[in-house]
C-alpha cells in the first residue's frame, strides 16, 4: 500500500469519526447532566436525611435534658427539705439547751440573791447587836 492510499485511508477514518463524535459528545454530555441530575438529587436526599436524623437527635438530647433537669430540681427539693429539718432540729436543740442554761443561771444568781440577802441580814443583825452593845 502507498503512501497516497495509506493517507487516503487514514482520511476516510477521521472523516468517519469526526461523523460519529458529535453524536458520541453530545449523548456523552447528556450522560453527564442525567448523571449529574441524579448526584444533586441524591445530595438533596442525603441532605433531608441528615437534617431529619439531626432533628431527631435534638429532640432526644433535649427529653434527656429535660428528664435530668426534673431529676436535679426533685433532688436539690429533697436536700433542702432534709436540711431544713435537720436546721429546724437544730435550732429545736440550741433553744432547748438554751432554756436549760437559763434556767440554771436564775438558780445561780438566785442562789446567789439569796446568800446576798443573808449576808446582809447577817450584816444587819452584827450592826444592830453592836448598837445595842453601845
């Protein structure tokens, strides 16, 4: 084969495929746009599914929020209430000794009144026995 037949052959082929491309470009780029199509409405898919899986978790994350706030309030509740009444048991006990105690301090100063008194009867009856003996 020569070098014209070669050439004219080779020519035949590109002709052929420069025929054939366009047809192959343009289903190729309609592939593409389909194909392209299906990722943005699989993207869009994914998108909504996240969004909802999100919102379901935030939901949850919020009900156990909430669950361990109700928790801590019904605990904090119960502390204060056993520490008012131990306060209150407290204070019962600081008033009770301190009735006793004052009890025991007007015995002291009546104790104490009343030795005054005899000493100053003593006192008296001494000066009077001595104005007498005068």
């Amino acid at each position: 084969m020569t070098v014209e037949e070669r050439l004219y052959k080779l020519e035949g082929i590109v002709e052929g495929v420069m025929a054939v491309l366009p047809d192959r470009v343009s289903a190729l780029e309609a592939r593409m746009d389909l194909l392209r199509q299906e990722v943005k409405a699989e993207i869009a898919g994914l998108r909504q599914e996240v969004r909802a899986e999100v919102g379901g978790l935030r939901q949850e994350m919020e009900e156990k929020f909430n669950g361990l706030r109700q928790e801590v309030r019904a605990e904090v509740a119960g502390l204060r209430h056993e520490m008012e009444e131990k306060f209150n048991g407290l204070r019962q006990e600081v008033k009770a000794e301190i009735g006793g105690l004052r009890q025991e301090v007007k015995a002291e100063i009546n104790t104490a009144f009343n030795k005054a008194m005899l000493y100053f009867t003593a006192i008296a009856v001494v000066l009077g026995v001595l104005t007498l003996f005068r």
